[in-house]
C-alpha cells in the first residue's frame, strides 16, 4: 500500500523565482510580457514550516485527482483534515495518499478514496491502526519527464 514516501524539507533559505503577473490559457496578451513579482516557495507556499513535510508519490492510485507517480506532495501535519480533503493516512504501519470520505462515520467507519477506478477505497476501522497524518496543501509535478 505504501505510496508516498515522507521527505524533510529545508524551509529556512530564501528560494526567490521570477513570478508572471499572469499567464493565459487563452491567446497571449502582449502587455503580460513583463515579470512584475517574486514567488519564494518558502515564504509563499509553505505556512508552517516545523510541520511542513515533502512526500514523494509513488503509484497511481490518484492519477484522476492529477497526482501522479513521481510528484511531490507538500504535506501540513498542523492542519485539521476535513471531509474530501487530499490526506496522508498512517495505515497499519504504512503512508498512503488519499481522499478522506468520512461520510461513513455513523456506520463505524470511514474511508480513503483513491481517485483511480482500479482502486478500492481502504475501510479504516476504530480497531485499525490508523491515523491522518498530514493534509496535502500543495502538488509539485515533473510535466517534462527526463529519462
């Protein structure tokens, strides 16, 4: 079941990109042409650092949520994981990435969903080992794979 490998990260250096002001999906805008911001990883995507981890995805039991194997998942332990929330469950021992469905509660489960058909969702009991481990806030994919 292990799909996501936990990864630490360092939070505490300055990462700064250039930032478009906009980029279209549409025809291309000539006044776009310029770069007006900085995007720092660090201070931008990442709230809270000392519970801020990386995960590396392997499989592809959320291909259809866009997560794929390969892609690195930014995972915030602080967060409290809400129903449909893109989560890392401690499982028996393992990680796995899922969607959380706690629609189930009040039959003595819940589930993690995977967003591939091939997949079954995994009944977490009150008797499993389980635990959420951290809310995925962030995907960070690879869209020009090298081999």
């Amino acid at each position: 079941m292990k799909n996501i490998t936990i990864l630490n990260g360092e939070f505490s250096k300055e990462l700064e990109l250039l930032l478009a002001p906009s980029i279209k999906a549409g025809f291309p805008s000539p006044a776009d042409d310029y770069l007006q911001d900085r995007l720092d990883f660090n201070r931008d995507l990442i709230r809270h650092p000392e519970t801020t981890f990386y995960g590396r995805v392997s499989g592809d039991s959320m291909m259809d949520a866009g997560i794929n194997d390969g892609d690195i998942a930014v995972i915030d332990k602080s967060i409290e994981a809400s129903d449909g929330d893109i989560v890392v469950g401690y499982v028996n021992n393992e990680f796995t990435i899922k969607f959380l469905d706690l629609s189930h509660r009040a039959e003595g489960y819940i589930e993690l969903r995977p967003a591939n058909k091939n997949y079954q969702p995994i009944r977490i009991y009150e008797s499993d080992d389980f635990e959420v481990w951290g809310v995925v806030v962030w995907t960070i994919k690879n869209w020009k794979r090298l081999t």
